[in-house]
C-alpha cells in the first residue's frame, strides 16, 4: 500500500468505516453501535452488540421500519 493509501485508511477507521464496506465479516464499528444501542433502547429492543456491521446495519434499518 502506499503512503495516501495508509493515510486513508486509517482516517476510514477513525470515522468508523469499515475498510471494506462490503465485507460481510467487518466488525461492527463504534459509530454504527452508537446508534444500533440508541433505537435498540428508544424501540424497547435488546442490544446486540456481537454482529457484524452489515448485521447491524440491517437492523438499524429493521428498527427504523418499527
């Protein structure tokens, strides 16, 4: 990897990007659990906070459909 590559990166990870959105194994970022955590408890649902990111995320977009 180059330099601005590296540099990229590791700015994704600070903003809590996964480094492959794609990748259905990525661990759950601390953005996405924040929010995950906040409708879980606003909708009165248990938290998980073992699921992947895109797990998660489907989630999120389950409980914005409650």
């Amino acid at each position: 990897m180059s330099k601005s590559t590296d540099d990229a990166a590791l700015l994704r990870q600070r903003a809590g990007t996964p480094m492959n959105p794609t990748d259905p194994d990525a661990p759950l970022t601390e953005q996405t659990a924040a929010e995950l955590r906040e409708l879980a408890l606003e909708k009165g649902e248990p938290f998980d906070g073992s699921l992947t990111e895109l797990q998660a995320q489907e989630r999120i977009k389950a409980l914005k459909e409650m």
